[in-house]
C-alpha cells in the first residue's frame, strides 16, 4: 500500500515544482536606481630606498668577514665583491649571509667548492 501513495505523491510534487518555475521567471524585478560617484585615486606603495653600502665601508667590513675563511679572497669594486679562492659548501652558506648582511649591490661569487 505505501509503494502505491508513494509514487503519485512524488509525481504530483513534481508537476507542482514544474509549474512553479516557468512562473517565477515571467516576474520582473524593479528597482530604484541610485547615482553613485566613485572616485579612485592612484596610490603608488611608497617603499624604502635600497641602501648600498659605499666602497670604503664595504671593503673594510668585507675583510673583516672574509678573515674567518680561509683560502677565500675578496675585492671591492664599484657596489660589488668579487670572491674568489676555494671553500667549503657549509663554510659557505655561512659566509654568503655575512656578505649579504653588508648590503652590497652584487656578490661575484667565483669561488671553487671543496669537500
């Protein structure tokens, strides 16, 4: 007995829901319109200059950070250390963050990797 309500119910709902949609989209929606003034300004991120350190600072800071490693050689020229020499792969992850901390424009790196 509840096999034979059971579907006419359910085909009876979707008739009802078929009818209900074609009806819903004959509405029409009215709305007020408001003028809206939007006015967008270009904002440019104002960032902090790059510092690069100068010539005199850099060389003098740059021996001081080379002297813990031996068997490597450093020259400053125009904003840029030029390495060279030869150098472990652990000594020199920790040498390349010092260098770096100094702020120069480049780092050359030409130094040969020894085990």
């Amino acid at each position: 007995m509840k096999k034979r309500f059971l579907k006419p119910l359910l085909f009876s709902a979707l008739i009802l829901t078929a009818m209900q949609l074609p009806a819903c989209k004959s509405k029409t929606k009215t709305t007020e319109s408001t003028d809206t003034t939007v006015t967008v300004t270009d904002t440019v991120a104002q960032t902090a200059p790059v510092v690069i350190a100068e010539d005199d600072t850099l060389s003098k800071n740059t021996v001081d950070a080379v002297k813990d490693f031996p068997g490597v050689k450093a020259e400053v020229m125009n904003g840029e250390i030029n390495l060279t020499g030869e150098i472990t792969r652990e000594k020199l992850q920790q040498l390349m963050m010092s260098l770096n901390a100094l702020h120069p424009k480049k780092i050359n790196n030409n130094l040969t990797i020894i085990k």
